[in-house]
C-alpha cells in the first residue's frame, strides 16, 4: 500500500488526524506525511479544518477530515426476532430505514424472502434523495460463519439457511454486491470506529440479546478465527448438566445470561405483561430484578474474564437488548473481570455499556458496506 493509500486509509477509519498524528501512527516522517496530504487535498479525498480548542495555550492544529464521494450503502441487521435494513450516505448518514419483528429461527424462507424485498425498497428509497450508485450491502448474521463458503456455518444456529451461500441469493435478488460476517463482529467494528471504546487497539464487544457473542478486534483489526467462529462465548459450558441449549450442549451461558432467561426470572413481579423486552430500563430499577441483573452480570463477567486474560483488550462493552439493563447488569461484568484480572490489571480494563445502544450492529453493517465499496471503488448495483 502507497503512503497517499495508508494516510487516506487511517484519516477514513478514524474520521479525523493531524499530519502529527500521522506520522506517529503510521511511522512515515514529516515529507512522506506532507507529501500524501497534499496529493489527497488536490484530489478532494481529504478536506482540512482548524482543529478545536480544548483549553490549552496556543492556537490548535489543523486537522484532516475525509471527503466522501457521492452513493449509498445498504446495511442489514438479522436478529432472531426481526429485521432492520438501512440506507446511508458515504459518511453514515442514514437516510432511509425499514424494520420489521418476524421469527427468523420459524420462518427462515420468510425471512429471506422479506429481507430481500426490504433491500429493494430501501434501495429505491435512497435513490430518490442520494445522487450517485447504492454501491454495497453487508448483512449481519446471528451466528457463526464460514467465511469460505460464505455461509451459516453451524447446523444448529438458523438451520434451515446452513449452508446457503447468503450473499450469492441475496446478491442475485438485489443486484447488489452483498458481504456477510456476524453481528456481533459487525457490533465491534461499529464501536471501535464510532462508540464510546473508538480507537482503542484491542476491544471486545459482547452482543447480550436472545444470543451471547463476542466480536474481536485485536491490534485494531477484527478477528473472526480459522473457521469463522471466534468470540461464540454464548456456547462456553459454565453449568455441567445445565440446562439444553439450542445448541445441543447443556449448561451454555446463553441459558444463564440471554434476555430470554433473565426475563423470565423476573416475570412474575410483571403478571400480564407480554412485552418485558421493551420494559428493560424499568425493569432495571426493581430491586430484586437489579440483584438478578447483576448475578447475570457476574456470570458473564466470569466467562470474559477468561477471554480478557487471553487478549489484554483495553475496553469490554457490552451490547445487545442487555446493555439497556441498567448499572446493575454492567456491573457485574465489571465485578468478576476485576476480581478475577491479575493482580495489577484489575482496574485496566474499561467495561462499559454500548455507547450505540441495540443499534451497533447496524451501524456496523454500514460501516462494512462503505470499507467494502471504497475499497473497491463505487460501483454500480450489478456492475
């Protein structure tokens, strides 16, 4: 890759350096540094402002923001209980948005056939606002996949799609250029760029919803394993002869720590209530429900515990409908990471709630859909 290509690369994931910055970062000197910015300047791939004042003495440097040409991308988000497909501007901006609930685990058929259909809507949507082509789409997937085959990858998680090359039917439904990768390494990716944890070099991200999963960013780059299936901790045994996961296993977090489960522990002091899910945040504030938040918490904090010992991450977020559970749940991840961390790293690593909310994932799609259509140059749906 040429010095102009790292500059622009690191100013694009980023979203803004000074010249500085730069050549720490990229270990370039001062001539090679000036020499990209002022070739991409010329370009109008990067556009340069006076930084802000924060306070300290003397006037504030310059800084280099990304200029983005014109088009759209499509970002899709398959959860197990609906669908959400997104139409963004090159830098984000969302424009147009479709959501609907639907049991993608019963009617996977329908589920495809819905999903691209939203894709095509979507599409024609932002194309009456947005100049330029809709370029790339990338679909989020809640499960683990086999990259090399672009498919589920497992054949007791969505099933009934193992297998199927997702990307090539949606691709020949859509006419788009269709990526697939999980949710929840889409979710990492979003918080990394965009989140409260952005720039951090190892990060991991955990998806707490009707699933457990954990994306990875490692050194600043996401980590999906050999086989597409690091960061699956919703599958790690923590109760022998626990109870039977949908995964054929017994005793799985996910059986202790998903909505699902806590949910239901907290039912009965919500008798008649059939919608608990967008209850969370009240939920939260019962006493006795914060203290089975926070045992989940600590349940899942003694399994990421583990996972920080192996990757040294600077920050843990947690996600999914989970991270809108209040305190209690954040700090019981944070009570068992410290208490079991190494004496001396016990108080290193930031566990936090998502800053994105149950849209991390989302917005993570999109920002793949953009890498994907930069990295290649805009094309045209089809071309």
């Amino acid at each position: 890759m040429s010095a102009r290509d790292e500059v622009l690369a690191h100013v694009r994931r980023h979203g803004s350096a000074s010249r500085p910055e730069l050549q720490t970062a990229l270990g370039m000197s001062r001539p090679v540094v000036a020499a990209a910015v002022r070739d991409l300047l010329a370009e109008e791939l990067l556009t340069e402002h006076q930084g802000e004042n924060k306070g300290g003495r003397g006037r504030p440097g310059r800084r280099l923001r990304p200029c983005y040409p014109a088009g759209a991308v499509i970002g899709v988000d398959v959860s197990h209980r609906h669908l959400t497909v997104a139409a963004a501007t090159l830098d984000l901006t969302i424009r147009a948005e479709r959501r609907v609930a639907i049991d993608v685990d019963a009617r996977p058929t329908a589920a495809l056939d819905i999903t691209a259909d939203m894709i095509r809507q979507t599409v024609e949507e932002v194309r009456l606002t947005v100049d330029g082509p809709v370029s790339a789409c990338a679909v989020g997937i809640p499960g683990p996949l086999d990259m090399s085959k672009r498919a589920i990858a497992s054949p007791t998680i969505l099933s009934s799609w193992s297998g199927l090359d997702l990307a090539a039917e949606l691709g020949s439904r859509t006419g788009l250029m269709v990526s697939l990768d999980n949710d929840a390494n889409l979710g990492a990716l979003a918080e990394h760029r965009h989140g409260g944890a952005d720039h951090r070099g190892n990060l991991i991200y955990v998806k707490a919803s009707d699933g457990i999963g954990a994306g990875l960013i490692v050194h600043g780059i996401p980590v999906s394993g050999s086989f597409g299936a690091a960061g699956e901790i919703g599958h790690t045994q923590v109760i022998p002869d626990g109870d039977w996961c949908r995964c054929g296993n017994r005793g799985c977090l996910e059986t202790i720590v998903s909505v699902r489960q806590v949910l239901q522990q907290v039912r009965h002091f919500y008798p008649g209530d059939t919608d608990l899910r967008s209850r969370l945040p009240e939920i939260a504030r019962h006493p006795v429900a914060r203290k089975i938040l926070a045992e989940s918490g600590r349940t899942l904090g003694r399994v990421l515990a583990n996972l920080c010992a192996l990757l040294d991450p600077a920050a843990v977020v947690i996600g999914g409908e989970m991270s809108q559970a209040g305190e209690a749940f954040v700090d019981g991840v944070r009570d068992s990471i410290e208490r079991l961390a190494q004496p001396g790293f016990d108080n290193r690593v930031l566990v936090v709630a998502s800053a994105l909310g149950t849209r991390a994932e989302l917005i993570g799609s999109l920002t793949l859909a953009r890498d994907i259509a930069l990295r290649g140059g805009i094309r045209r749906a089809g071309g």
